[in-house]
C-alpha cells in the first residue's frame, strides 16, 4: 500500500501517520523512512555498560588501584618525600622560625639604654663584652637580651635602620631634592650595607676558624649596630652643620671599630677558644674589620 502524504500536514504529523499506519499493517512502530528523519537532532541514548561503570567509579567507587600494592606504595612515597622536603626547609631556614626571632626581640627599656651607652662608648670599663650562660637547659646557650647587656639584639638595629630612612628624607626635603623614590634609595642602600656588612663579617668568621655555631641571626645584629653612629651623624649635620657631622662621624666610626674588635674577640676566645701562635694573625684581621667601619659609616652618611 503506498503511503500519501496528507496535505497541510506538518513534518511530525507526518511521522505520526507513518506510525500509525506502519502499525496497523505490521511494520515495525517507531521507525520511519530516511526522507521523515530530521537530521541533526540529537537522540539521548542509554549509557552503555562499559559507561555506567566508569561513571559510578567517578562518583565514589574505590578504584582497585589506589587500594591496592600500588596505591599503598605511593602514598608512602609521597609521605616520605614531604617529610624530606619539610626537613629540608627546616635546616635551610630554621633561624628565621618564631623562637629564634622572639629571642632576639626579647629586650626591655633598661636594656635599650644600656646598649645604646655601649655602642657609643664602648670603651668604659663597666662593659665585659662575656656572655652569661642560660641556666636552663634545653634552650638556647646563652641569655637574651632583657638579661644580658651583652646580648644582641634585631630591635635596635632595624630601628636605626628606619631612622635612617626618616632622617635622609628629612634632609632631603630641606634641601629640595626629595622625590618619591627617595625613601626606596635609602632602604635599598641601608640593606645592601646591611648585608655587606654581614657578609664580611661571616667570612671574617671563617678566616679565623671560629666553628659554625654562631648563629646567623647574631651575626647580623652585630651587623646592623653600624647604623646607630650614623644617625648620629646625621642628626648633628641637621643641627649643628657641617663640621659637626665630620666630628661625630670621626666618633661614631671610632666606637663602632671598637665595639665590633671586642666583640669579635670575645666570640673567639669564649666561643672558639683560640690563643696561640696565629694570634697576631687574628689582631691583624680584628684591626682590618675595625678600620673598615670607617668607610662603611662614612658611605651611609654620603648617601643622605
């Protein structure tokens, strides 16, 4: 029997027909001929069952391999290698943990005093420059800072640092050369002589065979100590003019030279406990370190 198309008839009253009429006589319901298939349109299919098992595994199925031998063996690998890692990172920076900064910002109002005293006359007889021991075991050798005047300290040195900053402004804008980059001139030139400094100093260090049980830490208190005669210097040139500056710099480079040979020495006689046959050897290199306070502190002072 030959199929008609009615008149009018939209494209799925059209496949309706078809069905009805391939139904009744005997033809399979639902499938129409190639000219009734509207292309591209998408049909959803039912997942296969190769599909379905992925999908349930996605969704929460245990995967064989990562509860087997092999899942196993990578997880402890990959335990090991971070705790190798956090170790690592433990032993590269631990001088920068929380204790070891708490130590060295463990200071008082009496303490402050006294160190800026030291600093700037180093050379009176009350100061021993000898570390007290910690009593308590367990912690660090020696005492902190609120006990021990001898003790170093970061809370003078970076406060010397930001007044140094402040004051090189200061003298910028009376002069009128102050520009925005200025601050950044001086804290850039402030870290570089910082670290200089301290460079120097941890191969001076070495040169003298002192055992590498000087944390890094202390090292850079002793470093940073430069920038004290300096403000100095700088606020007697704001005050005072010119030859006031030149003389108080004179000062303050004289007392810091001091301040760095004594203790210098007493890191080498109570910590590494040499005298003997190269000792001049060491006066020559505590001399050098000394008169490089010179140009070090006269540099500073330029750069305001």
């Amino acid at each position: 029997m030959a199929y008609q198309q009615p008149y009018g008839q939209s494209f799925y009253g059209q496949q309706q027909a078809y069905g009805q009429q391939a139904a009744v006589s005997g033809g399979p319901a639902g499938q129409y001929p190639q000219a009734f298939q509207q292309p591209n349109v998408y049909v959803p299919q039912a997942p296969s069952q190769a599909g379905a098992n992925v999908a349930a595994g996605s969704l929460g199925a245990a995967d064989p391999f990562m509860t087997g031998l092999a899942g196993n063996v990578l997880q402890q690998s990959s335990e090991t290698y971070f705790r190798r890692g956090q170790a690592f990172v433990q032993s590269r920076m631990g001088f920068l943990s929380t204790s070891a900064l708490h130590y060295y910002f463990n200071i008082s109002g009496d303490y402050v005093r006294n160190k800026m005293l030291m600093l700037m006359a180093p050379f009176l007889r009350r100061f021993d420059y000898n570390r007290k021991p910690e009593q308590i075991s367990g912690g660090h050798k020696y005492m902190p800072a609120r006990q021990d005047v001898n003790a170093p300290d970061l809370y003078i040195p970076l406060m010397a640092i930001c007044t140094y900053c402040i004051l090189g402004s200061i003298v910028r804008i009376g002069s009128g050369r102050f520009t925005p980059d200025t601050m950044y001139g001086l804290a850039s030139s402030a870290a570089g002589a910082w670290v200089l400094h301290l460079v120097i100093l941890k191969v001076l260090l070495f040169l003298l065979s002192i055992p590498g049980g000087i944390p890094t830490l202390e090292v850079a208190c002793y470093a940073g100590y430069a920038f004290v005669p300096v403000c100095f210097s700088m606020l007697a040139a704001m005050l005072a003019g010119h030859y006031a500056y030149w003389g108080v710099w004179a000062y303050g480079a004289l007392c810091m030279a001091i301040f760095s040979v004594r203790t210098m020495k007493r890191i080498l006689y109570q910590e590494a406990h040499q005298f003997g046959a190269e000792a001049a050897v060491y006066n020559y290199m505590l001399l050098g370190l000394g008169v490089f306070q010179f140009p070090l502190t006269a540099w500073l002072a330029v750069r305001r």
